[in-house]
C-alpha cells in the first residue's frame, strides 16, 4: 500500500481436483519474516562479538529456546551448535528445576532488565557444576524484547577456594593461639579473637597497632632485629615476651614469625605471627625443674648420708678394733713395764752382791775365775742395766703409742666435752710417725708446730681427731707426690715441710692452720674441694669423703667453718675455726 517492499516467506503449489486430480488453480502460502530476518541480523552481528568472548554466551527467544551458542559456551557445557541450537534451555539445568527457571531467572529478568544469580547447571556429560550467571533482556533495533542473553562463568574452584578460606578463617578464628597479620612496615591489619583476648585489645584499635607495640617497651628494639632477620631468613622462631595491653603485665609465648609471599611474584606481601602462650607451660616445667632439682638434692644427700654413716661405721668400728687392739698390748706391757722396775731393783742388788764377792775374795778359785772370764763378767755388769734402761723405753714408747690409740679413737668420750686441741693433734701426728719418717724414696716430712695459747675447746674429741687425720693424710699424700720428681739433694736442700699453727681469736673461737709446701691445686680443683665423692686420687686411694665429712664436722657439728686456701706450685693451707664453748 505504502510501496515499501515486504520480506515474506512463500510458498506456492498446485491444488488439484479431489476426485480426477486435475489441476484446478495455483495457491501460496506467505509469512512476514522482516521481523525474523531483522533479528538475525542483529544476532549475526551480536554473533561475532560474542564468539570472540572468552565466557559462555547463550542467547533464548521468548520460547526459552536456544538461538545463540559461542565457542566458549561449547568448551563450558560441551555441546555444538548443531545439537544445541533450537533445544530448550532447561537441558543446561538438573532435572526438574523448572520452578528455578520461572522464579530465578525468567521472571526477575523481565521484571528488572537485568539479573545475576548463582545456580547449578549442567554439562552434556551430565556434572552438575557451580556457574555464576548474568542475564540482560535482548532486544531488536526497535527495542522491541526478543529474548534473553545470559553470560555464564564456571565459579566451581571459586566456590571450592572460598570454601577452603572459611575453612581456614573459622580455624584461624576458633584458634587458641595468636594469630596476626601485618604489613612490611609492621602495621597490624588482622588480629584473631584468642589473640584480642591474650594481650587485651580490643578490634577497634587493631588498625592502630603495630607488631613492636604487642612487647614490653624495652624489648622494642629487639622485635624490630626480629622483623629484620625474619625479612632476610623467611622466619624466626623462639621464646619472647607480650605485654598485655589493660594490665601491662609480661606473657611468656612461643613466639613464631614468617613472611607471606606473593604466589607469582615471590615478593613479601605481610608478616604473620603464630604466638602461643606458654606461661603456664613455663611455670610446669621451673616446677617440674625444681622438683627435678630438690629431688637430686635430696637423693645427693641421701648418698652422703648413707656414704657418711658408712664411714662412721667403719671409723666406729675401726676405733673398736683399735681400742680393743690397744687394750691387749697394754695390759702385756704394763705387766713388761711393770716387772722391768723389780729386774732393775734385782739386777742393782745381784751386781752389788758380785762387788762384794769381789772385794772380800779377790782370789777366786780357779773354776770361777775362768767361768767370769767366759763370760766377760765386767761387761756384763757394765751393760746390763744399760739393757734395761732401754727396755723400759721401749715399754714406755708403746705405752705412749697406745695411749694415743685410745686418745685418737675416743669411743669413751663421744659427747661433746672440753678437751685440749694440741693433744689431739700430737695423738694424730703419733699415729702418722711411720710415714712422717725418714724413707729410702724421700726424706723425712719436717713437721713445725706453732702452738699458741689456747684454752680447752668443748668438742667432739674423735670427730675433730678425723679431721686433723684427714687433713694431714691429704698433706703427706700431696708431699710425697710432690718428692717423686725431685732428687735427694733437692729435697734436702727445700725439704717438706707440714706447718700446724694454734691460736685464740678475738671472737672467743680457737684457729688451727695446717699449712704444706707442696704442689698445692688449681682453682677449678679446690673450688670442689668440699664436695662428695670429688678426688683427685688414683682409682683405689681415695673415696672423696674425707673432706665432705670433714666439712660437715667442722660446719654442722661444731658451728664453725674450715676453709681451703691454695695455688698451683704454692702449697695449701686448711684452715679451721670454732667456738671454744658451743651454744645449744
């Protein structure tokens, strides 16, 4: 009517009579496709667009059949043109979804023009996957709507990868430790709940904390090394203190930090802390270390006291054996020593008897003369009490010896009773005689003795007699090393020598020093000087309780002290100290 040309769609055939089948006219069937044709205009030039995008494009007429399919939506959902072109959308979608169809997509998207939604789809192999979907309303060049273009991206690993990241926020945030991340200049951006309630900061001031402020202000500097070395090494890990931000008190933690890098560049990107607090794990183990400690003290002390009764035992037993030992030579020699005074007074009266013989007869008869030359008569009587005169040193000799047996061993004088020091220590050095002499192999040990004036000392006689053996077996044992790699001129011309020196303080306490020449000790030696089963003896001489017990006798028995002064090559010098009268 207008002479505008009209696109049609027709068709003609030949309609024939129904009974001869002859023709009868011809007949055309058309169809105003402008409508059609101008749409697949649009959807060919929309086509080479969109096969050039790299997410899936599906194009649908208001059918909800599909009529436009790009390259990217073949590689996502596994179909070719040719077999999905023209079929329903719901075969992209799991079974009877059609309801989500109506009220998810459709109809939002006619209502708002627009529309983004994540819903399941499915590929030709029949998984079901995750897809991100965004739907705009599809339009001719009238504007009129002709269907719907919807943009589809597989957020599948998306949606694993936010999974995985609750996973590992709720485990940060469930975490007991403190966990805290910051950047490289050290400024907090994230601190987890069990963290907050450590240090005692609250989430408002997160973003105005820095990593150094989280420690005492004196262990800044030493944070800000630790951030440095971490920023070379990658991490560092060791015990260091937090300070809690309300009450300002220090909290031992395990304090572990490392770098986060960038996963394609390696750059560092932050810090992050992974801090447990150990407090109480550190006050388990001081407790557990000073039970540890307080038992090894007592099992140390139980072994002192069982070495120390041991060797009580046997200084018991051997002032028994040597007090009975004494007793059996005594009662011998005193019946020697006792019978020497009568032989004396017998032998005085036969030989004034002989004299008498002599001067009333000087003419012997010729038997006796020959019988008194025989035996040298005049020698006999000028000898003989000679003779006797040395056994009864002798006999007196082993009195004193005896005597100081029993003085040394004093089993009968246990209790503390006021005794004189000096004897105690002449009954030590009586004892000591056999190895103080003069030997083959070394000279004899000289002893000077420099005795003051002091008073009888209330103490425990056979205790303090330990003491004073102990210290001078130690003193000859230390000389007579000393005399092994020296000749006898050398020891003759610098000889050993043992000095005891007694004298009275002004604090009422009696001083005894027991002073050698020999090759004295080194400081790490005499520092242990004191304590058990410490030796410096060959395996056999010695047991290293000799001056432990000394120790305990001198500091716990008698209240007071005994110290030990020496040098390498000086000598060494004991010296003791205590009360002359002790205090209950």
């Amino acid at each position: 009517r207008n002479q505008h040309p009209v696109l049609l769609d027709y068709a003609i055939f030949l309609v024939r009579h129904s009974e001869t089948g002859d023709p009868l006219c011809l007949a055309t069937v058309s169809r105003d496709i402008r409508e059609q044709k101008q749409t697949e205009a649009v959807l060919r030039q929309q086509a080479q667009i969109i096969e050039q995008v790299h997410d899936s494009v599906v194009a649908i007429d208001l059918e909800g059949r599909i009529i436009s399919w790009n390259k990217a939506a073949q590689r996502l959902f596994g179909y070719r043109p040719l077999d999905i072109l023209g079929e329903p959308v719901s075969i992209l979608h799991p079974p009877h979804s059609e309801a989500v169809l109506q009220d998810d997509i459709f109809t939002p998207v006619h209502e708002n023009g627009f529309h983004e939604v994540e819903i399941p789809l499915c590929r030709q192999s029949g998984e079901v996957f995750t897809a991100h979907l965004s739907l705009s309303l599809l339009r001719d060049s009238e504007g009129k709507v002709i269907g719907t273009i919807g943009c589809t991206k597989d957020i599948s690993d998306r949606k694993k990868a936010e999974a995985e990241r609750q996973k590992f926020v709720s485990l940060i945030e469930n975490s007991s430790d403190f966990i805290s991340l910051a950047d490289l200049a050290g400024n907090v951006f994230y601190l987890n709940t069990a963290g907050q309630q450590l240090v005692g900061l609250s989430e408002e001031r997160i973003f105005r904390t820095k990593i150094t402020d989280f420690c005492p202000p004196e262990q800044a500097a030493e944070m800000t090394t630790i951030l440095e070395k971490t920023q070379c090494q990658g991490a560092w890990r060791g015990e260091f203190s937090l300070e809690h931000f309300l009450t300002r008190h220090a909290i031992a933690v395990d304090f572990n930090v490392f770098m986060i890098y960038d996963p394609e560049t390696e750059k560092p990107l932050c810090f992050a802390t992974v801090t447990r607090d150990i407090t109480e794990r550190k006050a388990a183990a001081q407790q557990i270390e000073q039970k540890a400690a307080d038992l090894a003290k007592t099992l140390s002390e139980l072994q002192q006291t069982q070495s120390h009764l041991i060797q009580s035992e046997k200084m018991s037993s051997l002032g028994q054996l040597v007090a009975g030992v004494a007793h059996e030579i005594n009662n011998p020699v005193n019946f020697i020593h006792g019978n020497l005074v009568h032989t004396q007074t017998y032998a005085d009266q036969l030989i004034e008897m002989i004299r008498a013989y002599q001067t009333h007869y000087p003419q012997p008869v010729e038997d006796i003369e020959e019988l008194a030359e025989d035996l040298d008569l005049e020698f006999l009587i000028a000898d003989f009490p000679k003779l006797l005169a040395s056994m009864r040193m002798g006999t007196n000799r082993i009195r004193e010896i005896v005597a100081s047996l029993r003085n040394f061993s004093r089993l009968d004088e246990a209790d503390c009773k006021t005794v004189n020091l000096h004897e105690g220590i002449e009954n030590t050095l009586m004892i000591l005689q056999g190895r103080l002499k003069d030997k083959p192999e070394h000279p004899a040990i000289e002893v000077v003795k420099s005795y003051g004036e002091i008073p009888s000392v209330e103490c425990y006689p056979g205790q303090l007699n330990q003491v004073f053996m102990n210290i001078l077996v130690n003193a000859i044992d230390a000389l007579e090393e000393r005399e092994k790699g020296r000749t006898r001129q050398e020891a003759q011309e610098n000889p050993s020598q043992i000095k005891i020196t007694t004298q009275l303080r002004e604090n009422h306490t009696v001083e005894i020093r027991f002073q050698d020449n020999a090759l004295g000790m080194p400081e790490a030696v005499r520092e242990h000087i004191f304590d058990p089963f410490f030796t410096t003896k060959d395996v056999g001489k010695g047991t290293g309780l000799g001056m432990s017990i000394s120790y305990k006798i001198i500091t716990e028995r008698h209240n007071g002290t005994i110290t030990c002064r020496s040098q390498a090559g000086q000598g060494s010098e004991f010296i003791i100290e205590i009360p002359v009268l002790q205090t209950p």
